[in-house]
C-alpha cells in the first residue's frame, strides 16, 4: 500500500443558494455536480492533488452551499518494464 499524502478542502459553491418552498422545505437551484467536481479538481491539481468523492460533504453557511472533504495527492502510475540482455 502506498503512502499518500491528504488535505482538506472547503469549496464555496457560486451561485448555489437556498431557497425558501415552504415552513418545512428549501431548495438549491439546479446545478451540475460534475462541473463542480471538475472546477475543484482544476483547482486542486496545480498542487498536485484531486478530490477524493468519497469523502465529500455538502455544507451550508447561511444560504450559500459549500463542498468540502479530503484531497489525495496524485500519484504516477508506477509501470513494470522488463529488459531482455539477448543481442541479435
């Protein structure tokens, strides 16, 4: 098992407020969570991590909608090469 090094995160969410329905509903406008995700990974890769999706966690302070959880350092995928000393 690799050791891998984490960070956290808090990602404030533009323009992803709540809205009141009723005394016992409120809702967020539609968004695509995808395009988020994708926002902070571009964010997070210019230090060399991405986002680990298991660990995100909606969070809401006063209306606005923040992500936040845990990001991974992004590891080269080690490769196995053989070398072959036979001459031709």
């Amino acid at each position: 098992m690799s050791n891998t090094q984490t960070i956290g995160f808090s990602y404030k969410v533009e323009n992803v407020l709540m809205q009141t329905v009723n005394d016992d509903l409120r809702i967020t406008g539609s968004f695509a969570s995808r395009d988020v995700l994708d926002r902070i990974n571009a964010l997070l890769k210019e230090k060399n991590f991405k986002v680990d999706e298991r660990t995100l966690r909606p969070r809401y302070i006063g209306e606005q909608l923040y992500l936040e959880g845990f990001a991974i350092e992004i590891q080269e995928p080690k490769t196995v090469g053989f070398l072959s000393g036979r001459e031709s």
